[in-house]
C-alpha cells in the first residue's frame, strides 16, 4: 500500500499557521510605525526647537550629516532657509496625522450617520442621498478638493473641511450597504419586535455589526486623507506659509532637485512609509474581519 | 505494489469491478487543524450498476467523489493513502492531468446546485457542445448538432431555441437536465451524481432520478449516486453503502440493508423515516449530533449515540465485515452486527 | 437591455447638470470681486458697475443661473480674466494633451496589471503572489507627486535620457505616463486578483474540471470571463482618480494639459477658466462611466436580458 509522503498536509498546516501569525503581525508592525510615528511628530520639532518661520541662511541647502553650528548635526539636511530637514519633516508629519484623524472622525461620523440613516429608512432619504453621492463621486476627489480650497483659502480647519467633504462619500456607501445587508437578519427582527425604537436599533443592534468594516475603510482612508493634504498643499492650496507640510516641503525642494535633491526626496519616504502602514493595516483587517476572503 | 494490484484485480464478486476504491484516507488542513475527511473508505462499482453512498453532511461522501475525480481543493486536500483503481491504473497516484483526461470521457460528474455549477456567461449550447470541441475537437456547427440532440434525449423543450439562452433562463429541472447532458455528452463508462436533487422540489426529483434510470438502462453506464435521503434512491440503486464520520459503516443490496440493516447507524436512519404507519407518534431521531471531524471518538466513531455500545467498542474500531451467517454481499462495521440484525 | 441603457443615460444627464450647478455654487462663493479682478485696482466705481453689468453680475442669482446653464450647453463658459479668450478655447488647446495622456496611462495600466493580476491569482499566497500584493500596496502608498518629482530627478536631471518638462517631442510623455499609471497599475492588479479569486471559487470552475478541459481552458474563457465583469466597474470608477491624478502629474511635468491649466487658472485666480476645466473633466468622467456602465451590461447576459 502506497502512502503520500506525510509532508502534503504538514505544508499546508504550517502555511496556514503562518498565514495566520502574518496576520497578527500585519495588524502590530504597522500600528508600532504609526506610533512612531505620532510620537516623533509631537517630540522631534519639539526638541528640535523648530520654528518654520525662522531663518538661519548660513546653513540653508545643506546635505545630510552635516555638522551644524550649534554642534548637533543635520543628518537629514537642511532646506531652503536653513531649517533642519528632519524638524520639519516631523513637524510636517503632525499635520499630516492631524488633518487625516480629524477628517476621518468628521467624514466618518457624518458619513456612517447618513449611511445608516439612507439605508435604514430606505425611501426618498435613501434616494436624495444616493443621488447625492452620484454627484459628488462624478469629480475626481482631488478636483473637488482643489475646488473647495481655492474658495476657502488655506488652513488647517479648511483642509479638514474640505477632505471631508470629499470623503464622506465612502463612509455613507459602506454603513449603508451594511445595514441593508443587517437590516433583515433575524437579530434585528427579535430586537423589533421586543419594542425598540428606532434610534435603538440604529445604533444599539445595527452598528455594532458595522463596526468592522467601517473600521477597515477607515484605515485605508486615513492613509488617503494623508496623500491628498500632501498634494494640495503641494499644489499650493493646502497649509498657508507658517504651517509646515510634507506636501509644500517637498514642492519647495522643487526648485532645488539639481542642488538639494534631500529636500524633495525625503519627506516623500516619510509620507510613503506612514501611508504604506496604513495601507498594511488596512488590509489586515479586513483579512481578519473577513475570513473567508483569507485562505486556510 | 503487484501483489495489491492482483489481489484488486481478483475479485470477490462475479464480474470485475469497473472503479475499485481501496482504504482511501483524504485529510484537509484547516486553520482550526487536520480534519481526516475519509479513513479507510472501500467499495466496488461494477458495470452498469448503480451504487448509492447515503450519509449524513460531514459523512465525508462528497469527499469520495472529489477524491476520485481529482476534484479535491487544493492545497488543502490531499490524498494520504489508499488506491483509486480504474482501468488498471490507480488514480489516487497520477498527476492531475492524466486524471482529468478521463474525466468526461470515461468517468463524469454531476453537481448539487446547477445553478452555480453552470457558467452564467455563456450559452447552454456552448457550454453543452464544449466537449465535444475541447476534447473531440468537432467543428462549431457539429458540436451544437450534437448538443441538441442531447439536449432533446434529457427532455429539454423546445431545444431548438432554448439551445441560444443562458443559464439563468432555465428552472432549477432544467438546469439539472442541462448538467445531465454535458455529462454523458461523451459516453462515459461510470457517472458519479454529487446530491442530484437536493436543490430541487420533491416532483422534480422524482423526474430526474427517472432521466437518470432511463438513461442508465439505455446507455449501461455505472452510476454512484450520492444523497442524504435513503427514499430518493431506493428504487434507482442496486447497492448502498453507508457512510458516517469518513468511513464506510455498511454496505450491501439496496433490499438487503433497508430491510435488514446490520449497523446501528442505519438501524437509527431508518428508524427515523416518518412513515404513514408512524402517523400521531412520536418521531425516533439518533441520540446525540454528528461527530466531530476534528476530534473523532476512540474505537468506533459512532459509539457515543449507539444504543448498542458496550467497552470494546470505546477501544477499538470494528472492521467491515460480513456478519456471521448472513450473505456474502452484506457487510457492516460493527463489533454487534449479530445483536443488531434480528432487530430490523 | 433598454431599459438599462436608458436608466444610465438619463442617470449620466442628472449628474451632469448636478455638476455644473455644484461648481457655479462654488465659484459662485469666492470672495474675491470678478470685476475688480478685471480691471484692476484703478478702475472707477463707474467703470466697475459697467463691467459687472457686461458680465451679468448685476442679475438676480437664478437668472445668472439660468444664463450659465444656457451658456454651458453651448460650450460656452464666458472669457479668460487673464488672457481674453473663450475658455473652452483654451481648454480646446490642452484637452487633447490630457486625453493622450490619459489613454496612454490606461492601456499602460491594462498590459500590466492584468498579467500580474493573473500571476498572483494563479500563484495565492505563495512567493508570486506576496511579491504582486506587496508592490501593490507599496505603489498605492506612493504620493502621486512625490514619484513624479523623484522620476524627474533620476531620469531627466540626473542620468539626462528623458526630457523633464513640456511636450516638445515624444519622450516627454514617457515619465508623466508612468507616474500617472501607477496607482492605477496597483488598483487594477489588486482587483484582477481578487476577482480572479472570487470567480475560482465557484461551481461552475469545478464542472469546467469535472468535464476534463485543460487548466488553461478552465481559466480562459470560464474563469477570465466572469471576473471581467467586476473589473471593467473598477476601471471605470478609477478612471476618475486617474483624471484627478492628471491635475497633480501635469503640475510636476509643466506637461501642458487641462489638469495644469485647472491649477493656474485657480492661481491666477481666473475663475471662468477654473470652472470650464471642472465642468469638462467632470464631463468626461461622466461619459466614460456611462460607457462602462454599458460595457458592463453587454459582458453580463443577466443584466442584459432583463427586462
């Protein structure tokens, strides 16, 4: 009697208990670099001392590592005004991570609110907001966004609005398919029955089971969010001069790619390194809320 | 190797078995662990016979059908050990391919829901006449010649036009019928019927195993029909093996098992069928629920709900075995089987 | 089928008039005084008035609204505050620009991604597929600007093979097509893929084995041609970002298109050309959505027999 090597199965259980620690760890590894990340950003221009507005012209376009004259050293460079690259970088990052927590908390909780609404109530509710959001999906985000700004002006307060007002979108469509999806499970039904109102099983027995996957888009949108302040303010419509972004740091080195070639070049790493993580972690939970999308 | 080979080949019944399966154990990996989907399953299919594998879900007889098709989900399925012997090579043991050139030619299958077992993208017809492109390599205009013959033999009405729909377009009767004639589209030897009427109404069904027989006579093909429900293939099936928790507890006559059944298991199927004699009592369900796969009981898996249970059968497994004094044919695993059979 | 068509185009004409409405809404909001704009700080109040009423800014909201959606109709966006042309001339200019762009950017995208698609689907969770899924990720993570700045370094400052800014000749599209197609590439990959997976999965890939048909039958057509149906709603849905990626990857190659044109047009604060160039990009996201939607319909016999 012949036997298959004992291996076969052994593989695909190993692979699976991998797959299954990879998870885990696509879950740890970015959130450990976000936090990093929110650490360094409120820390570093702290300790750094950085002040965007100041000058310090004898030392402007210098490249990493050098030795500065107050005897610490630039080992990311200096840029255009003589500011420590790696200060401003993480000054920089702090908006970033400012505007997209700030944007998705907004987007998200106006977004899931109408979403829920739209789909529990179904009828013209439901109809406006669809139409709505068929509208609003018609521009390019960046368009609308670009839009809206040149009317606002620049600012902080003003980019959060406006990147919610872009992404709102996403948040309504998700809540909303979730709940039609929940809206006739038979929990909810007993929960009806038993006399809840509507504001209880809104969000009391229905929200709850939206949470993962709001979760998820919330993620990847935060990621988004970051990228899409990043090239406003490259573009020139996003932070006013004295607030510090990756995005117009990097379209200042601009001028200087022949020369300073650091200051354009590394705050993008920095920006893609923060983005990928949340891309990572978006990912990995919707692996993990998902599993029948994982492979065993 | 040689000496398994003849023993296969020197058979116990009368004529040679067309598909042989022998001690046939199929594991899946999954996240939660190794589940054992078959454990030693044996049986026989001769020709133009039709052989029915009745059992539970979980019983493992889907399992069987994959595992002999080549079907198996990879890379969770594998094969561990046994034999698949058909027309002097062992199946279990060839690559993929080499089985798949079998499939439909010699060996086909048909599926539980015809609904997601038809591709809704493309005709009937083209799905119907496939074979006969792909593998006879036919032109278009005789493959659908063809097709439409079949498609009239398995009752379809007005094939003519129908030929040109889609799937979508057909009742749940139909689309079965539809499988049907992709499958003995190239004259198989041995048809293997995953749960052919589970999807569908009770008159349906009825239709269908009729097609099925029908076909059968006029073709002498062999049939392993696969199904939870002993009625629906009383009158179709020849023999009958039982499965519970991938192995097989009990074979033999159709009549033989459903009159004298030699396994507690089956003592408990049958008991449980409401009948019109049972009208007003109380229904006889099997103590307890389905083992699991992933922790099977010691010694014999069903011992836990078995009314029969004593201490040998907690420690060891019970082979199948003909019980002393009864018919050659008629094999069951249980260390009781004597206690058993006077009851039925 | 014709039901459907109908429902989408009537959809398409919806959407566009809630377009034109949202930017007039939006320019409408600028602080700024057109007029003054204009003429400068010097101008008198009379002169001022004068202007104003040439423009119509004199009229009643609702008739100002009434005249731009006339006017829109016609193509007609009023004249550019700073170079005193028709605006839809000047978008006449550049469209062709953007449009060769973004086609390249998509047929680049198409060829890529669809064997990697296919690589990672056929290879699931082994080293193919980690290597696809991961450069997916990492390319969907890339700052559309940022690629763009660091490609111009490397290949035009740098290593000089391409040429960095304009469109003088055939290079100069070379760059800005890649750093358009990226994102798009990690999107459409990352779909095939999964749509691949999905479709794998299902009956009728199991009876396409059962009946012995090679692999590569079992993927094309059966497989392949389900799962293009979910992904031509992706491509026509991303299509839109690939548009706004063009105002960004226009802007970092001075490549002289609509998208570049939107950005000075806002700097320069020349609204009538802002406008136009949202309207028409909008547009044109519009039309190929409806374009998909119909595609969509065609691929998918379900759909297009239904009543």
């Amino acid at each position: 009697m012949t036997a298959a090597p004992p291996t076969i199965a052994l593989q695909t259980m190993q692979r699976a208990r991998r797959a299954r620690g990879g998870v885990a760890a696509r879950i740890v590894v970015p959130l450990v670099v976000i936090g990093i990340f929110v650490v360094a950003a409120i820390v570093v221009p702290i300790v750094y001392h950085y002040d965007p507005l100041h000058a310090e012209l004898l030392v402007r376009l210098k490249p990493p590592g050098t030795a500065m004259p107050d005897g610490s050293t630039a080992f990311l460079g200096t840029d255009q005004i003589g500011s420590d690259l790696f200060a401003e970088m993480m000054d920089g990052a702090r908006i970033s991570l400012l505007v997209g927590a700030a944007t998705i908390v907004v987007a998200g909780v106006i977004g899931v609110l109408l979403g829920m609404l739209a789909g529990y109530f179904g009828g013209w509710l439901d109809m406006v907001l669809m139409r709505i959001a068929d509208i609003q999906l018609a521009f390019p985000s960046i368009l609308l966004a670009i839009l809206i700004a040149s009317v606002l002006g620049q600012g902080v307060l003003n980019v959060v609005i406006v990147l919610s007002i872009a992404n709102w979108v996403v948040f309504a469509r998700v809540a909303r398919s979730q709940v039609l999806t929940l809206k006739n499970r038979e929990y909810v039904e007993a929960a009806r029955t038993l006399g809840a109102g509507h504001a209880h099983l809104i969000f009391r027995t229905l929200l709850p089971g939206c949470i993962a996957p709001i979760l998820v888009i919330a993620t990847v949108e935060f990621g988004q969010v970051i990228l899409a302040e990043a090239a406003l303010s490259f573009l020139g419509v996003g932070m006013p001069l004295g607030t510090p972004s990756l995005g117009s740091t990097i379209s200042n080195g601009t001028q200087y790619l022949a020369t300073a070639w650091w200051i354009s070049t590394l705050p993008g790493i920095a920006l893609l390194i923060l983005v990928l993580a949340t891309g990572v972690l978006g990912d990995a939970l919707r692996d993990r809320f998902d599993p029948k999308l994982r492979s065993a | 190797m040689t000496m398994t080979r003849a023993a296969a080949t020197a058979p116990a019944s009368d004529s040679a078995a067309l598909l042989s399966v022998r001690d046939l154990k199929v594991e899946f990996s999954t996240s939660a662990g190794v589940v054992r989907a078959l454990d030693g399953v044996s049986f026989d299919v001769h020709e133009g016979e039709t052989l029915a594998i009745l059992g539970e879900s979980g019983s493992g007889k889907s399992v069987t059908a994959q595992a002999i098709m080549a079907l198996l989900p990879k890379p969770t399925g594998s094969i561990v050990s046994g034999e698949i012997l058909y027309g002097g090579r062992d199946l279990a043991w060839e690559p993929v391919r080499r089985v798949r050139e079998l499939c439909a030619t010699e060996i086909a299958m048909i599926f539980q829901d015809p609904l997601s077992s038809l591709n809704p993208v493309f005709r009937i017809g083209y799905q119907v006449a496939e074979p006969f492109r792909r593998r006879l390599g036919m032109s278009k205009k005789e493959a659908w010649a063809k097709a439409l013959e079949l498609l009239k033999r398995v009752g379809i009405p007005d094939a003519e036009h129908r030929i040109r729909d889609y799937p979508h377009q057909f009742s749940g009767g139909q689309r079965q019928r539809i499988m049907i004639a992709m499958a003995i589209a190239l004259d198989p030897r041995l048809l293997i019927a995953d749960e052919p009427t589970t999807a569908l109404d009770v008159t349906v069904q009825k239709q269908i195993m009729g097609l099925l027989a029908d076909l059968q006579a006029e073709t002498g093909m062999a049939m392993v029909l696969i199904s939870h429900d002993l009625g629906v293939v009383a009158e179709v099936a020849e023999r009958v093996a039982i499965m519970y928790a991938g192995r097989i507890v009990e074979t033999g006559a159709t009549r033989d098992v459903y009159d004298f059944p030699a396994h507690p298991y089956t003592r408990g199927l049958l008991d449980s069928i409401p009948s019109e004699a049972s009208m007003g009592e109380r229904l006889t369900p099997i103590d307890g629920s389905p083992p699991n796969l992933l922790a099977l009981p010691s010694g014999c898996p069903f011992h836990p709900r078995c009314p029969f249970a004593i201490e040998v059968c907690r420690a060891a497994v019970p082979p199948l075995r003909t019980p002393d004094g009864w018919e050659p044919g008629h094999l069951a695993a249980c260390h009781r089987s004597e206690e058993v059979l006077p009851h039925g | 089928m014709l039901g459907y068509v109908i429902r989408r185009v009537l959809l398409a004409v919806f959407v566009l008039w809630g377009v034109a409405t949202v930017v007039f809404v939006i320019v409408r909001m600028v602080p700024a005084d057109p007029a003054l704009l204009i003429a400068g700080d010097t101008a008198t109040p009379e002169q001022l008035a004068a202007l104003r009423h040439l423009m119509g800014l004199d009229q009643p909201l609702i008739v100002q609204y009434g005249q731009y959606l006339g006017q829109a109709l016609t193509g007609n966006f009023g004249v550019s505050y700073t170079q005193g042309v028709p605006a839809m001339q000047l978008i006449g200019q550049v469209l062709p620009n953007t449009a060769l762009l973004a086609v390249l950017a998509c047929a680049l995208a198409l060829v890529v991604s669809f064997p990697l698609g296919l690589l990672a689907a056929l290879r699931v969770n082994r080293f193919g597929d980690r290597a696809v899924t991961t450069g997916s990720l990492v390319a969907q993570a890339l700052p559309g600007f940022w690629i763009g700045v660091v490609l111009l370094l490397i290949f035009s400052r740098t290593l000089k093979w391409l040429p960095s800014i304009g469109l003088s000749e055939p290079s100069n599209l070379v760059l800005p097509v890649i750093t358009l197609a990226l994102p798009f590439i990690a999107i459409l990959t990352r779909m095939t893929r999964s749509g691949l997976l999905e479709v794998v999965g299902e009956g009728y890939v199991n009876t396409a084995r059962a009946k012995g048909l090679p692999e590569r039958t079992v993927i094309f057509p059966h497989a392949v041609r389900n799962a293009l149906i979910p992904i031509v709603t992706v491509v026509g849905l991303e299509f839109g970002t690939l548009l706004g990626g063009a105002v960004v990857t226009e802007t970092v190659f001075s490549f002289p298109g609509i998208g570049k044109l939107l950005v000075s047009s806002i700097q320069t604060r020349d609204y009538s050309v802002a406008q136009a160039c949202v309207v028409v990009i909008a547009a044109c996201f519009v039309v190929i959505n409806l374009v998909v939607d119909l595609l969509y319909a065609y691929l998918d016999p379900r759909v297009r027999l239904a009543k």
